[in-house]
C-alpha cells in the first residue's frame, strides 16, 4: 500500500530528466530504457548537412562539461521566508531572493518553466574584467557546503576575482553564465525576450554561448550602450560603450519589440479618437531624404509608373478595406495615408541607446544610496522593459537575477506608475549577499561610495552585503515613487528543512544504521524546523507559485495550511495522528493535493484517502 503514496518533492526539477522526456515526446524511437539510444539517433540523421562530423563549428572551453553538470544536478536547498525584511508582504506580488542564482534558478524551474513564465529577463552579469567576482559552483550536497566554500562572513559572502594570470580566465567566465543562461531560456515564455548587458571583455564568447544556448536563430540584435563620454586620458581609445545583447525564446510573428513612438506626425480626430496621421506611405524611390523627382512621396495617380500595375492592386484593395486613405492635394492629386490610433502608436528600439551612467548614479544618490562605479540607469532599463512587454504589460514578470543594486526593481515600479492604471509588471530579483568591502573599490570615490554604503547599512543594524543594499534600495525607491505595487516580498536561499541523511563510515554499527533509519521515519524534519518555512519549501518543490496564497485553518481539532495557487491547491498539516473521519470532516475538494507525516496515517486510511484526495506525505 505504502508504495502507492508519493512522498513531497525534496528537491528541485530534475533538468536531465525532464529534457528527456522532452525528446521522448518528440522523438519515442531514440529513447529506450530511459536512455537515448545513439546508434539509432545517428541512423536516422546520417545524411548530408544533418550530423556535424569530426570538424564542427562551435565553442569549446574547458570546464564545459562542469557547466552541464551544473545544470543537471538537482538543488536542495529551500526559499525561506523573510517577513520581517518585506514590504507589504501579504498584498505585493514583487520577490527579493537573497541567495546564489544558480541554486535560486533551480528552484524557481517547477513554477516558472514549461512553459515558462517570465516575459522578460534582464542581465547585468560580472563582466570579466579581472577585478569581477566568479561565483564558486562547487557545492554539491546542500546550499551551506557553498556558504563554507566561498568563505561566507558575518556580513556576507567573499567571492573571489578572476585575475588575468588565471590560466582558466575565460573558461571559469564561460562556465559560470552557462548554466545560469541555460535556467534561464527554461523560464522564459514562448514570446519572452532576454536582455544581456556586456563589454568588451566577453561579449565575443557571450553571443557564441548565446547562440548555443537559444539558437541563432532567435539573436535579434546587439545594442550599444553608450554610458559615459569624455576619457581624454585613454591610452588607445575612448571607451564609452558597452553592449546589449537580445534574444527571442522563439522569434515568431507573435513576437514584438516596440517603444512609445515620439509624435512628430500631424494628429487628427475621427469619431472621437485621436489618430497619427502617416501621408509619407508610399515613395516613388527608396530613400528618406531623396526629392530629386520633385515630392518623395508617390501618388496614387504616379503607382503604375513608379511601382508597377501589382502594387496599385494592393494599394487599391487596402482602401477598399479603410486601411488606407486618400487625400487630395493643391497640385490635383491625392496623396496616400494610413491612420493609427495614438494609444497604438509605437517605433522600433535603436541601435544606439545613450543614457549615461552618471544618470544611474544619481539614481542611486538621489535615493541617499551610492556604490558601484557604473551602475545601470533606471532609464535604460525601463527602456529595455518597456520595448519588451510593450503589448502585453499585464502582470509580466521581470525577471534579473544580478540585481546588484536593484536597478531592475525600481525601474519596473517606475514604469508601472507612470503608466497609471494600465502597467501591472511583476519583478522577480536574485542578489548574492556578497559582502562590502572598502578594498574592492576601483577608484577613490567607488572607494569612498562603498564606505558610505557600508556606514548607511550598520546605521539601520544591517549586515553590509549587497543584497541588503538592494533590499534597501527597493524600499526607498518605493516610498519616493508612492503608487502601485510598491511592496516586495524577501526570501533567503537556506538549507532544506528536510533531515539530512548523515553518511556512516565503516566504525559505524548496525544499532547507529537502524537509528537513523528510525529517525528518519520518525522526525523527517530538523529539529525546531520552522513551519511556515516547510509550508514554502514544500510548495516551491511542488511547483506552487511563491505567491500563492495561505491560509490557517482549524477545524474539528485538526489545524491545516490551505496554500491556494491560480490553478491548483494543497492542503498541509503537521498533526501527529489522523484518522479517515477527521480527514473527511474538513471537507476538502477533490483535486486538493493533501501533505502530512507519513507516520500520522496508518495504511487502512492511507487507501481510503486516496480514493478522493491526491495524498503526498513528509
């Protein structure tokens, strides 16, 4: 009977399998006995163009296939809530992760992946300049082996820097952002778009690992970021630029990447809608500035002597439809337009964005918050947002996961404020509580920023890690915006609440062996385990949203959690005993996903259970 009881996820999606059930979906015949069967997948390619032989294009490093690892290798560490460092908890739907990415985008992959959930994903990522952090992905039984391993403080962690001399320099880079690309493609939607800050440094390496990642096919363009001027002092050339690189998930008609168009055409009123009014449709010669035949623009009277005979039917059928006008003129033609509803109104991004980082200073300065040496404008990235979800601005989710100082937060916050009633977007941000430290400024005033930053945080009796001052940030950004979900919800990457199954050595006897296994059977959470942190960790591994709602129920002596999802829900309780008539008496719906102890049902009301509720145990 036992067997028939699934036990709660104890840890995260397991990637490798499921992109095997993927290709199982797709392709049954290469897959047998839970493994991909080669021979039979190279049968049924080996032609021309299809197998890449011996010599293939591509990237290659060496740690590459730590990176795969990286990625297939389950987390079990849990999201622990933070109500005390949250704003507005029980009515935001913002989220704050303190924690390592890896293990962070790990855990959001049940929720948030197939098919995914975030709109849009916005990256500024270590750039590689020697003085960056790596991130240390050498933990493999449970998120505190990382805390040790990466020497964590008592304010934060210490990464370490990747000097030149590291014979590994590009490697550890490309190794480090591989897997954290790969999570994040899974969490995208099918028309979601990612946004990758860079510079010089790594951005060759970055678009190849890119174009591996979610194909060249969906690259859809490098911006240049330009981000300061002057820099007479410079020894070759003036660098005042870094690079944007964009991503489809999949690059389909369905996919769009506008900004608000600025209004420079004339605006007319038709039945009490406001239009932009476009007379320069058709051009008798490609070329915006050409008037060598007198007007640039063609006349419907010019279209067969200028565009030909099928043109003029195409043109004809689109006024036909009220799709295109016509307008007479002084020289007795007419002129050809279009019209378009200003709240439509829209342009294409530019190549070439200038918003300096002196604007992202201020940002910061204004907020009584300084650090980096660059951060990253508000303005730029409530561009990039806005160009991202410009059709869809409901409830998007923004998703960044090197919040740094929070750059991210506020411009979402920002974004949707200004737009009143109608932006509704949703962050999610992930910060690393690497510690603050004087000595890690380049320059004196980074130097003295960091100082400041370090004073502001004891001030208000917090560790002075980065993570604090983006939560910091939030907060006052918040406040001074004053409208709309302004609020954020915090969570810590901690140790799973599930007991932790201690390896025997061979001094270890038989009496030590069936201890544990009793203890595990018994107690299968730590001692003095929280239960609101259970309550999350169990819905996070079920793939419940983070925010879900919950509920305390008490009913006929048995007190139980209603964790209520958009689509599903679950019922938990930590009760030591319970029977078939307990159950049943606090009438649960059918579909409900009901949690206990394994040990509070005995197998008689295990059966019987499971005739109407899906039973899972701890």
């Amino acid at each position: 009977m036992k067997k028939d009881i699934q036990k709660v996820a104890m840890t995260s999606e397991n990637i490798e399998n499921d992109n095997l059930q993927k290709l199982r979906a797709v392709f049954p015949q290469f897959v047998k006995d839970g493994s991909i069967d080669f021979d039979t997948l190279q049968a049924f390619f080996k032609k021309e163009g299809i197998l890449a032989g011996v010599e293939k294009y591509g990237l290659n490093w060496a740690g590459k296939s730590k990176a795969f690892g990286d990625i297939n290798r389950t987390a079990t560490g849990t999201l622990t809530p933070q109500l005390d460092e949250s704003k507005n908890w029980d009515n935001t739907e913002n989220i704050f992760i303190e924690g390592e990415n890896l293990e962070v985008l790990k855990l959001l992959q049940k929720k948030y992946a197939n098919p995914g959930k975030i709109k849009i994903c916005y990256l500024d990522p270590p750039y590689n300049t020697g003085k960056d952090f790596i991130y240390k992905d050498n933990f493999t039984q449970n998120v505190s082996d990382y805390y040790e391993q990466t020497a964590q403080t008592k304010d934060g962690i210490k990464l370490t820097s990747n000097p030149e001399s590291n014979g590994r320099y590009h490697s550890d880079w490309l190794t480090m952002m591989y897997s954290r690309l790969f999570l994040a493609r899974n969490l995208l939607k099918d028309d979601g778009v990612i946004f990758v800050s860079i510079d010089d440094n790594e951005v060759g390496n970055l678009r190849m690992i890119m174009d591996e990642i979610f194909g060249e096919e969906n690259f859809i363009g490098q911006l240049i970021h330009q981000r300061a001027k002057g820099g007479g002092q410079a020894k070759y050339i003036v660098k005042g630029h870094d690079y944007i690189l964009v991503y489809a998930k999949v690059l389909s008609d369905k996919f769009s990447l506008k900004k608000e168009k600025v209004i420079q055409q004339k605006i007319i009123e038709k039945n009490g809608i406001q239009y932009l009014k476009n007379d320069d449709v058709v051009r008798k010669k490609f070329g915006k500035y050409d008037k060598s035949l007198g007007d640039r623009r063609c006349f419907y009277e010019e279209l067969e002597k200028y565009k030909g005979k099928k043109k003029k039917q195409e043109i004809d059928e689109k006024l036909k439809n009220k799709e295109l006008f016509l307008e007479k003129t002084e020289n007795g033609m007419h002129v050809i337009f279009e019209l378009t509803p200003i709240d439509e109104a829209s342009s294409k991004l530019y190549s070439i964005i200038k918003v300096l980082s002196e604007e992202g200073k201020k940002d910061l300065e204004d907020l009584g918050i300084g650090v980096f040496d660059y951060p990253k404008p508000v303005q730029l990235i409530k561009l990039l947002v806005e160009a991202g979800a410009f059709e869809s601005n409901n409830n998007d989710i923004v998703l960044d996961f090197f919040a740094g100082s929070g750059t991210t937060a506020q411009a979402v916050m920002q974004l949707n404020a200004e737009e009143e009633n109608t932006g509704n977007r949703k962050y999610i941000c992930v910060q690393i509580p690497q510690g603050l430290d004087e000595a890690d400024g380049k320059t004196v005033e980074a130097k003295k920023a960091i100082k400041e930053a370090i004073a502001l945080l004891e001030s208000i009796g917090k560790p002075t890690n980065i993570a604090e001052i983006c939560k910091e940030r939030i907060r006052r950004a918040g406040a001074k915006i004053g409208k709309g979900d302004i609020g954020f919800k915090a969570f810590s990457l901690s140790s799973s609440n599930y007991r932790r199954w201690n390896t025997l050595t061979q001094e270890d006897d038989e009496k030590t062996l069936i201890k544990q296994v009793r203890l595990f059977l018994e107690k299968p959470l730590i001692d003095g385990y929280d239960k609101k942190s259970v309550i999350y960790e169990i819905l996070e591994k079920e793939g419940f949203d983070l925010n879900s709602k919950i509920k305390t129920i008490k009913k006929d002596g048995i007190t139980y959690y209603q964790v209520v999802d958009s689509d599903k829900e679950m019922a938990i309780t930590f009760a030591n005993k319970l029977t078939k008539e307990k159950i049943e008496g606090l009438e649960l719906p059918k579909d409900t996903t009901f949690v206990c102890f394994d040990n509070a049902l005995d197998d008689t009301t295990k059966v019987n259970l499971m005739r109407n509720l899906a039973v899972k145990t701890i």
